[in-house]
C-alpha cells in the first residue's frame, strides 16, 4: 500500500492563451521534486480542478507523471479528482488511474451537502470501483459539509482508503481522528500554518500551498521533524507563516498564481470565475516575498 509522507505540493495548473501551458507545468513539477518535494498533488483546489476539461485533467496528470518518474526519486503523483457527484467522481479516477496516477484525492461533495451516512457510502463506492488508493479531502470552508472525525474513522476500515488532507481548520482535528482509531491512515495537514502541530500530533505530511513557491523549505521542515531537529522545523514554520498568510489575503489560487508570475514560472492566467488577484492582494504577496528573500 502507498505511504504518503513529508511535503506534497498542491500543485497550480498553469494556462496560456486559454489552454493548459505543458511547457510551464513540465517545468515547475521539476523544479519541484529537484528542490525535494515528496509528491506532486495536481488538479486539485490549487491546480483549479474545478474548471480542467476530462481530456486538460488526463494529460495534466500525464505530465506529472512524466516528471515523477523522470525526476522524482519514485514521488507519488496524487490527483485531484473529487466532484459532487459519486459517478462522475468514479469515472475521473479511473481516467488518471489510466494516465499513471499512484493515488487520487478526494473532496468531500460540495453543494449537496451529503450527511455523515451520504459520506462514508461515497468514499465506499470510489475506493471500491475507482482502481486508485484514495486520500480525503476535508476543506468545509469551500463545501460546507465537514466530515467528522467518528466518520473518518469509518473510512478508515474501508480497504483502499489510505489518508485524509485534514483542512477543517481545527487544531485539534488530528488528535481527535487518531483518538478514534483512524491511525491506519496517512493524516495530511491541509492548512500551511498547520503543518507542524499536525507532524507533532501524529500525522505524516501537509498537502501544500506555500510549497509552490518554496519548496525546499517545506521539505526541510517536514524533513527537519522526522529527523527529531525540532527547532529547525519551528523556526521554518515561523519564518514561512507571514508568506502563508499572503498566499490567503484573497481567494487561493489567486495568491499563489501571482507570486509564481512575480518569480517567472508561470504566465498570470487563471480561468473564470477566478480572476486576478487585486493591486492591494498583488502588493501584499509581493511585499512578502521580498521580506522571506530568495524569491524574487
């Protein structure tokens, strides 16, 4: 079964005069496993997933993969595939399951508001007739249903669930999955300030924003805890937090997207309903990119 552990980025999806940019994607998934990066986590929130086409999903994937397995010490590409609906989500992983994904990323359903019940028999149907071990993802901020802890341990037991990105924004999420006996399961920090107390309470890894525009530092701090050098990995999260906190001055990806067209990776494109960040959003991400140094 894969093991899932240390920093993963959540990928952005790069665009040019409408399509995906191949040329800039290539590009930053091997910037990022060259800077140490332990799984690319494409087509998600980050990678705007929510508008890629069933053909853009595939060969997004495609192109990670190709990166993965050229550049990535054997990193595990992991793709955003969740949607509101179960079969639509099935079908979706089985595409990146036949692209190469290693493993799939799954939103709880936004907009129908399925009970705790209505969520463990939808992961029960992905994991079961999708063909890829499946990860959790749990962001109530942006679907408005928040799968409880007692409910994560319940998928826990269903074979081919192997984690969950926890992004609840409560601390104390972690403790409280451990607690009710998930520890089978690979538990993500889904929130960038969260990364360490996630490591301290147990859990294996963050899928990240700020890994994007620095890489090597999350992959240091993930690194820094598992070799018991805690006080490199709390002066990492301190000296990342007022970055992360930039990254989220206006809705993500916008942020991000604008610091890595700031840093020359990619082009400034995003896809309706997403627009640009704002003058005020692009001064405050640049103001601290200068003040982390190295970026710009």
């Amino acid at each position: 079964m894969l093991k899932l552990a240390g920093s993963m980025v959540a990928l952005v999806t790069p665009f040019k005069d409408g399509a995906v940019d191949e040329k800039a994607l290539r590009a930053l998934a091997e910037w990022q496993l060259e800077k140490g990066t332990d799984a690319l986590v494409p087509c998600g929130t980050t990678g705007e997933g929510a508008t890629l086409s069933q053909d853009e999903l595939v060969r997004v994937v495609e192109i990670c993969v190709e990166a993965a397995r050229t550049h990535g010490r054997g990193a595990p590409v992991i793709a955003g595939c969740g949607t509101n609906g179960t079969r639509g989500t099935i079908e979706n992983v089985k595409r990146v399951r036949d692209a190469g994904a290693d493993a799939a990323l799954i939103v709880t359903p936004y907009y129908n508001k399925p009970t705790q019940e209505g969520l463990v028999r939808h992961y029960d149907a992905v994991a079961q007739q999708g063909g890829l071990p499946i990860i959790i993802y749990n962001v109530p901020s942006r679907t408005s249903v928040d799968m409880l802890a007692d409910t994560i341990a319940r998928c826990a037991r269903i074979p081919g669930i192997i984690g969950v990105k926890e992004a609840s924004g409560n601390i104390a999420r972690v403790a409280e999955i451990r607690a009710a006996g998930a520890d089978n399961l690979s538990i993500l920090a889904g929130d960038d300030m969260f990364t360490l107390a996630t490591l301290a309470m147990g859990g294996q890894g963050v899928i990240s924003v700020v890994a994007n525009i620095a890489p090597g530092d999350l992959a240091m701090l993930c690194d820094a805890f598992a070799d018991g050098n805690l006080t490199l990995a709390q002066n990492t999260q301190v000296r990342l937090a007022p970055l992360v906190r930039a990254l989220f001055c206006e809705t993500n990806p916008l942020p991000v997207k604008h610091a890595l067209m700031r840093m020359g990776k990619i082009g400034p494109e995003l896809r309706l309903p997403l627009v640009p960040v704002s003058a005020e959003g692009a001064a405050r991400v640049e103001k601290a990119l200068a003040e982390y140094g190295g970026l710009l």
